[in-house]
C-alpha cells in the first residue's frame, strides 16, 4: 500500500503528542495559565530544529524522497483573516484543550466525548466553506 | 524500556514532533492537520452544497490514513506504552482548576468535568464540545492552519502570517482560559 508510510506516520505522531502529554487538556490550560514551560518547551524546540530543516529544503541540500526540490507551502496572506481566524481557533483550542491532530489521538485512546468535537470541527469546517466567499479576506 | 514508560520530557517530545515535520516534507507533503478535516467534508459530499468542497478527495486519501494512525498512535501510546497517565501538574494550577469545579486536575489526560459520557449526555455538556469544535473547525480554516501548520511549520519557515495567526491563538486561548472559563464552569 501506498500510504502506508503515512499510517505508520501517524502512529508516531499520535504516540509522541500522548507521551509528551501535549494532547492533555490540563497542560493546554496550564500554558495559557503560564504556570508551565512543558508547552512552550515542546513547541519552541519543535519550531528551532524545524527552522534547521526548512532552510536545507530551502537551500536544496535536502531533497525528498524521488530527489525533487522541497517546496514549503505558502500560507494565505491577509491581516484580518488570519488573526479573526487564529482568535476563533484559539478559543476552541483553549475549550476543548485540543487542536486538530489531538482530537484523533484522544480519540483513539477512548476518550468518545471527543468524537462530538470532532463532528463540531467537521461542522465548522463546513460552515466555513460556504461563507468562505462572504468573509472579509 | 522505563523510560518510555514514563512521560517524555519536552526536550525529547519537540524534536521529534520536527522529525515527523521532516518525514512529512521528505515524502512530499506540507505538514498540517486542519486541512484533513476539509478532505473528509469533501468526502462526506459537501461539495454538493458548496463550490469550496468541489475537489478530488482521492489526491489526499494520504491524509485519511494519516489520521487513522494518529488514532492508532494514541491506542497504542495509551495502551501498551504507559504505566500511568497522571500529570506533574504545577500545584497552582491544581488548585485553580479546583476553585473551578475541577476535581483530581491532572489524574487523567484530561478531565472528567468536560470529557465524561454522563457530562456528554447533559445539554450545558454536549454544547461546550460542540461549540469547542466548531471554533476549532471555523477559524483553522480561516486562518488556513493550526498548531502544525502555522505554529511548527510557518513559524520554522518564518511566514508572517503564521505569526500573526499564532498571535491570534493566543489572544483567544487567554481570553478563554482567564476571562470565559470562570463564566462557563464558576
């Protein structure tokens, strides 16, 4: 199978963010609390040694797999969007003390309530899409 | 074998979350989560009822198996590698959460307060996790990323948007945490 690389991705990524606790509710809210490093610490060295790969792609000393060019991916420009959006999200990370890849992982560790996050998200993906052209940009 | 066991410090958890970023960008994909939940819109047919869900669902059927191993990763994490789940949480925080109404903070992943199957049941309960998801939903979409995309991925690349979304994330997880949550659960 193809794709199989990225399920066993997947199993990775969902196995470090439940051993690194980062998908726990409790650290959410002890960050936004600023009583904890533990949040910061995880996300600020993930983005440093990020920082590290992103400028061998970016120089071309790193390829991918089949030997091309990796190209990172621009994010949407626009001041407005992209802060109201970030607000809205961030009130959601804060209340359900998960962002998307944790509402799978929490999932998977049994935790069902989650799957009604789920679906919320789902739904508010939805909504998005059909105002997407009646949102100021 | 104990130390895996054991909950993973931050220094071991960041560096690999940037190792999974590396395998992502190695096999040809950007890394980011919010866009998968627009591909399973697409795959639930909203492209029926909007022009914004008309694309090909089956160039991302990557995606999809991704986020079934995220859902097997947290089985397995919970299952098979962990002896306890109970967090070292700051004491302060404890007894904040229990001025709130929360009980035994940091026992578990998360707490019984939101996450219970009785809690789900109630209107007040049933409506914080939807209304959770919905802004989760809505604004990843709007600012086009979430904690992978513009935190890791655009803040490591230095995107200006990403620092303006994740500025943005922080407005709204304070506003949440200090201002709503007292609201909401006090």
């Amino acid at each position: 199978m193809k794709n199989l690389r990225f399920l066993i991705i997947g199993i990775v990524f969902g196995i470090v963010l439940s051993k690194s606790e980062a998908v726990s509710w409790y650290r959410i809210y002890e960050m936004f609390k600023f009583q904890s490093f533990h949040m910061y610490g995880i996300i600020g060295s993930a983005v440093a040694i990020s920082a590290i790969f992103m400028y061998f792609f970016k120089i071309g000393k790193i390829k991918d797999y089949s030997g091309n060019q990796i190209n990172i991916k621009e994010k949407e420009k626009g001041f407005v969007r992209t802060l109201a959006g970030g607000i809205i999200f961030g009130l959601g990370w804060a209340l359900a003390g998960a962002c998307p890849a944790p509402i799978f992982v929490l999932i998977g560790q049994g935790i069902l309530p989650m799957i009604v996050v789920l679906l919320g998200a789902l739904l508010g993906t939805f909504i998005y899409g059909l105002l997407s052209k009646k949102l100021p940009n | 074998m104990d130390f895996i066991l054991q909950p993973w410090p931050w220094f071991v958890s960041g560096p690999l979350i940037a190792i999974i970023l590396f395998l992502f960008f190695h096999f040809g994909k950007n890394f980011g989560v919010s866009a998968n939940l627009e591909t399973i819109c697409t795959m639930a047919g909203a492209g029926k009822v909007s022009d914004y869900f008309k694309k090909d669902w089956k160039e991302r059927d990557w995606a999809i198996v991704f986020l079934v191993g995220l859902t097997i990763g947290g089985y397995i994490a919970v299952n098979y590698l962990s002896v306890t789940t109970e967090i070292d949480l700051n004491p302060i925080t404890v007894n904040e959460l229990a001025d709130l109404g929360f009980a035994d903070a940091g026992k578990t992943y998360v707490p019984n307060e939101i996450f219970s199957i009785e809690n789900m049941q109630t209107l007040k309960g049933f409506a914080i996790l939807l209304i959770a998801g919905i802004l989760i939903g809505f604004g990843t979409r709007y600012a086009d990323g979430c904690t992978s995309g513009h935190a890791i991925t655009g803040l490591s690349s230095f995107q200006l948007p990403s620092l303006i979304a994740v500025i943005g994330f922080f407005i709204g997880g304070l506003v949440m945490t200090w201002i709503l949550f007292p609201l909401i659960f006090g």
